[in-house]
C-alpha cells in the first residue's frame, strides 16, 4: 500500500516511476537516456520529498 501511494504521488509530480518486485514493493524508475543533470536533481528531490 505505501508503494503505490508513492507511485502515485511522484507519477502526479511528473516523475515515471512503476512497481515492481515479488510483492510489488519495489519503485522502478525509469529516467530516460538523454536526462539532463538538472531534471535529474529536480527529479531525485521529488523522490525524497515524496518518501520523507
């Protein structure tokens, strides 16, 4: 249940993010290839807003 309220919130923050593992405990993130240093550290702070 954490998982996918965490999925949900950084999905609405426009981060793409999925689940995954066994139990589907695991967040999959899925940046693309091209990603800017600075989308990425905007991105990374989104996560560990959402997870604090």
């Amino acid at each position: 249940a954490a998982t996918a309220r965490a999925v949900r919130a950084l999905r609405d923050r426009g981060v793409l993010v999925g689940r995954g593992g066994r139990h589907g405990n695991v967040l999959k993130l899925s940046p693309p290839l091209t990603i800017r240093e600075a989308d990425l550290d905007a991105g990374l702070t989104t996560i560990l807003e959402v997870l604090a």
